[in-house]
C-alpha cells in the first residue's frame, strides 16, 4: 500500500512534465492577435453592445409604455 502510494507519487513528476511541455507546444500553434487586431475586435465589441443597450433600453421604454397606458397608472 506505501509503495503503490510512493510509486504515484514519483510517477508525477515525470506525468507534469510531460504535460507542461506538450501545453508549451500547443501554445505555439495558437495565433496570436496582432495589437492592432485586438483594438479592431475590441471596437466591433463595444459597438455591438451599444447598439444592443440602445435596443433593449428601447423596447423596455414602449413596453413600459404600453403597460402604464393599459393599467391605467401615471
């Protein structure tokens, strides 16, 4: 029981390893934004959001509308 528990336990070392450098080579085929890509995307973003606020914040203002005039409350 100690010597399979000692065994596991030597066994990680070599298992982390070989796990840290397989997660090394997979980050190298990512690709990476350029800075001007990230701004770019980071721009679409905030614009997309805007325009999304702007639509909720409107359809929540007639129906808030809707209701007030259909319940008869000022």
């Amino acid at each position: 029981m100690a010597n399979d528990r000692l065994q596991q336990v030597r066994d990680i070392v070599p298992q982390s390893r070989q796990f840290l450098t397989e997660v090394v080579s997979e980050l190298r085929k990512v690709h990476w934004p350029t800075r001007q890509e990230t701004v770019a995307a980071t721009i679409v973003v905030i614009v997309v959001v805007l325009i999304v606020s702007l639509w909720l914040g409107l359809v929540d203002a007639a129906v808030s509308f809707v209701f007030r005039q259909f319940l008869g409350v000022q």
